[in-house]
C-alpha cells in the first residue's frame, strides 16, 4: 500500500475550480447552507438492525480483525475489543503500509466498538446508525480510512513495554452513542492508566455527552484522563439539528454538548477542554470563527476539521468545503486560538468571508510561512502548544489535496496555500 488513499474521490475534492469539457468552471468559493443539505436516511430491513445478524452468528474472533465487507464480521465488543486508526494501527506495528510523506501519527485513536454500533444517525458521519442496512459496523470506514479492531489488552502490552519511547504523544478514546460507551470507557482508559503512566502519554476522552452526566465527566478525570473534548461538530444550534439531531432521526442535542463541555470546563480546567468543528457543512466563516472566540474566551480550544463527503454518509453526494474557505478558517482559528487576535479584530464581507485578519500584513506573511496553522488541529502532543499530537493523516482529504497537513508543510506546500489563501506567493 503506498499510502491510505480513499478508494473513490467525490467530483469535487475541495478544488475552487472544476474543469468541464476543456472549459474552466467556476463554482462558489465556499459551501452554503441551502447547498449542504443531507439526504434522508432510508429504512433499515428489521434483519440488519442492532446488528442483529453479528449477534445470531457469534462467530468468535481471532486476534486482530482488518475490516472486510466481503465476510460477516465476527462477534467483538468493548472493552475487551476496540478499533483503532489505519494510521494508528500502522504505527502500533500491527498492520503493514504507509503512509504519504509521513512515518507515524503521534495520537492513538481508540473507538468502541459493537454488533450494534453507534446508535446516533450523524449526516456526516460513516459510523452512523443508517449504514447497518449496507455494511458492519466493525467494516464501516470513518474519516476516510478502515478501523481494524484489535483486543485492548494487545494494545496496552506493546505500549506499556516502553512509554517513554513510544511514537505516540496522546491516546484518545472516542466514545460514539451507546448505552455501554460510559462504562467501557471508564474500563479502557483504567486498563491503559494501569499499566501506562499518563505523564508519559497524556489521554483525551473524545465524548458522547448524549447519555453523559457530570459525574460520568468527573470519573474520566479522576481515572488519568487529561483533556477532555465534546464532538460539537457542527457550528451554529440549526447546524446541529439538520445534521446530527431531529434532521436525520438522530437524538443528539446542541444544549446538552453545551451543558457537558461546560460541566468538563469546570472539572478539567482551562486549556483542558474543547469542541470538534467541521468547516463547511453550510455555516458562515464568521460564524464559525464567532464559535471559535466564544470557546478560547471559555478557556478552550477549537479542533477544527475540513467537511469532506465520507462514502456512506447520508453528505456523500455533497462538494467538499472549498479550499480557500477552508484556508481562510483555518488561517484565522489559528490566530484566534494562539496569537490573542479576535474575531473582532477581523474583517468579513457581507457573504461572511474572511476579509482581512487583523494584524498586520508582514506579521501575518510570517505565520503562513512557518506553516503550523495549516497542520492539523487537536489536543497537544510533545513538540509544543501549538501542534497537535492528534495528526489524523488525510482524514479530511485526500493526500492529492490535503485540507489538513499532518506533517510540516514545505515551502512547496506553502506556495500552494498561499495561491488557495489568494495571497501573493512571498516565499522562495
Ligand atoms: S455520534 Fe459520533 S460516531 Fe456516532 S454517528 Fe454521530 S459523529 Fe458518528
């Protein structure tokens, strides 16, 4: 494998311009709420729900399983079993491949998984409830990669060997929406602190406030979790509802994520806590960056991903966000998030597009080529503040067109940011 590249690209990857039949066609430099409307979710036959068809075969497992639509997946649940990134996986030494143009990723990201999978209906997502129609919940592909599923225990024993030296800067458990995910995850993260100092390798609790109460926000912290962050996902209360609540028969509501992240503001503390934004599911730049103010006043952090129509997913006929709307955000949630510029500082034209940034031009040439607002977002890892351990590599892009840099951008790559950026080309 020469690197996790999506077996189909959508017609529009994030490109601002499409060529059609040797004309160039311009279509709109950012991704609008009319446009960005999922489809509804059809009836799964009462034979595939719950995965019910996993459950009747019980086939046992064997070790580690690599997702393949092809066979009925075998009968795994957490916390004995949990799935875990291609790249992690890769990283871990326990699957074969590379990646391009980069050696590991800093973050193992764990999800629970089982025969029922994620009970929540996301528009977005390809874990949702509404694929158990089409394909596992062990073999759905999330954030553009498979997930093998691999037994805990083997996990924590090939990291507990030796922390200090891992590749890994952070874990990270996400909990997806299940009435077991509270339970198990306060069982993995105790398997893992158990035998893994968390000092040596900080964890995230990715969470599903859904079915959590603040004591349940409480005992992640009490058993060594460090940072602790809400998939808010979507940026404005209408957002949320189309996408992730009422819109697609899906139970998650805008109130309650706000509730528990406040709950994990005080509980966990400044620095300590945040939200998971994707940009371009039809809100406006401003207010996006008005959501990502609002979380840096809290004393939070924003963890921002680029919209791109994972297979499945009830968005997938939909463009991916456009890649000057994305370089604009992206730009400006750095400066928000790390440089103590506001949003009111900013400047934005009546569509609610970056206009200026706020602060001075030859300041602003300097951070567009260090590059590091162009990298990947998410909790910290060893290196510094500012760049994330959580690398995710081409979860929201292909390589061919990367949204998100998991690797330091090259002076390559930062010439092609500034002509999506349409700022003029100032690097050698
Ligand atoms: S709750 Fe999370 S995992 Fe479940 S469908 Fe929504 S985004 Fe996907």
């Amino acid at each position: 494998m020469g690197c996790i590249e999506h077996k189909k690209s959508p017609a529009n990857n994030g490109d601002s311009h499409l060529i059609s039949e040797g004309e160039k066609v311009t279509v709109p430099d950012f991704n609008a709420f009319d446009v960005m409307e999922p489809r509804n979710p059809e009836k799964t036959p009462v034979d595939r729900r719950n995965g019910k068809h996993v459950k009747a075969n019980d086939i046992p497992p064997e070790g580690v399983y690599l997702p393949n639509n092809n066979i009925l997946a075998p009968h795994m649940k957490s916390p004995e079993y949990v799935q875990l990134s291609n790249a992690a996986a890769i990283t871990l030494g326990i699957m074969g491949g590379r990646m391009y143009r980069t050696e590991c990723t800093r973050c193992l990201n764990l999800l629970l998984t089982y025969p029922e999978g994620c009970r929540a209906n996301c528009a977005y997502c390809g874990l949702a409830r509404h694929r158990e129609a089409e394909r596992d919940y062990a073999d759905r592909n999330f954030i553009r990669v498979d997930w093998p599923a691999v037994p805990m225990a083997d996990i924590v024993d090939i990291v507990a060997k030796d922390p200090e030296s891992s590749p890994f800067h952070r874990m990270c458990i996400s909990m997806i929406t299940h009435p077991r995910s509270e339970d198990d995850t306060f069982t993995v993260l105790k398997q893992w602190t158990d035998k893994i100092d968390p000092d040596a390798i900080p964890v995230s609790i990715l969470s599903n406030p859904t079915t959590m109460t603040r004591d349940d926000v409480q005992r992640t912290k009490d058993l060594g979790a460090d940072i602790f962050t809400v998939a808010l996902d979507a940026a404005t209360p209408e957002l949320f509802d189309r996408t992730r609540g009422k819109g697609v028969q899906s139970p998650h509501k805008w109130k309650k994520y706000w509730d528990i992240m406040l709950e994990a503001k005080d509980i966990f503390g400044p620095q300590k806590f945040g939200a998971h934004i994707i940009v371009g599911m039809g809100e406006t730049e401003y207010e996006v960056l008005n959501l990502v103010q609002e979380l840096v006043d809290l004393g939070g952090h924003s963890h921002m991903f680029c919209f791109f129509p994972e297979d499945g997913s009830l968005m997938d006929h939909l463009p991916a966000t456009p890649r000057d709307q994305w370089r604009r955000v992206q730009l400006a949630r750095y400066l928000i998030d790390y440089r103590d510029v506001r949003v009111d500082h900013m400047k934005f034209d009546e569509e609610g597009r970056v206009k200026s940034y706020g602060i001075a031009d030859s300041e602003l040439s300097d951070i567009i080529d260090a590059g590091i607002a162009f990298r990947t977002s998410g909790c910290p890892g060893k290196f510094q503040d500012d760049i994330s351990a959580c690398d995710r590599p081409y979860g929201d892009s292909p390589p061919s067109n990367i949204a998100s840099y998991p690797f330091q951008p090259k002076k390559k790559d930062i010439r092609k940011i500034r002509k999506q950026l349409d700022i003029p080309v100032a690097v050698e």
